[in-house]
C-alpha cells in the first residue's frame, strides 16, 4: 500500500503498490497552504513515509498532546472549556521527509515539526484547507486508514496535480 495527499482536492488516496485506487478520503491540510519551513504551519510536500502509528489501542475520540494521550475524550463540553486548542484524536500517523533538504533534515524536516495524519472532531470541516500543517481526517476515516497502513508505508504529498 502506499497513501497519496491530493492538497488541491483536499483528498487523500489510499493506492495499491501498482497504483490501483483501494479508497479516497476527504481531508483537511494546512489554512497557510504547502510549504516545508519549520515554524511555517504549512503542510509539507514531496516524499515521505509513515515513521510511527501512534494510540492503536486507544479509544475512539481520545485527545492527545505531544503524541501521549492525555485521558481525555473528545467532547462539545470540552471543546468549549479549550476552544485554543488544535485538537488531535484517536490515532497518530507521525510522518517522515524522505528528501534531504527539502522535507528531511535542518530547518525543513518533517518529523520534526510534529507533522502527523491524525483524528480530528467531527465538526472540522474536511475537503477545506484548515490545519496548523498536519492532513487532518474525522474518527472514522483514521481508524479505516490506520488499519490499513504500516511503519514504512510511503506517503506522497501533493500540492497540485
């Protein structure tokens, strides 16, 4: 398997190794458009793999910060007690660059600017630009996706095709 981030159509395939359409999704990337700067909160392009799956057995709605899940679940009330925060739910597909200089290493690396396809609340709009950088997806949609995808799985991002 191999995933493919579509930013112009806000989509994100999940593609068979020869290139065979297994499923589409309707995601959310960066409101400040593509770019790889750390510090940018923009959505990075080009190559790159998924390094870890992170909260395989937690539950569905589970918040996390700094990829460790907090305890908490997802909620209006919560949302309401927190409304600054960038939500991050259910699962955690933590991304890697895999072209030095332009997604990997220096002031350009993926992984380190915590970019991750991750759960996000149910009321985040998917199919418009959104996020602080990171492919945003509904709790549904991650878990199908999680399921499907391994360490090592390469993932394309692409501005415009």
């Amino acid at each position: 398997m191999r995933v493919r981030v579509l930013i112009a159509a806000q989509t994100l395939e999940l593609l068979e190794d020869r290139g065979g359409l297994v499923k589409s999704y309707r995601v959310s990337t960066s409101a400040r458009g593509a770019g790889e700067e750390n510090g940018s909160f923009k959505t990075p392009r080009g190559r790159h793999i998924i390094r870890a799956k992170i909260g395989a057995n937690a539950l569905p709605y589970a918040v996390f910060v700094e990829r460790r899940p907090t305890g908490e679940i997802y909620s209006r009330e919560l949302a309401a007690r927190f409304p600054e925060r960038d939500w991050i739910l259910t699962r955690i597909l933590w991304l890697s660059g895999c072209e030095p200089g332009f997604n990997r290493l220096g002031n350009v690396d993926t992984m380190r600017r915590m970019i991750y396809i991750h759960g996000s609340p149910d009321t985040a709009i998917m199919g418009k630009p959104g996020s602080m950088g990171c492919v945003r997806m509904h709790t549904t949609d991650i878990l199908d996706l999680f399921d499907r995808v391994s360490p090592g799985t390469p993932v394309e991002i692409l501005e415009n095709v």
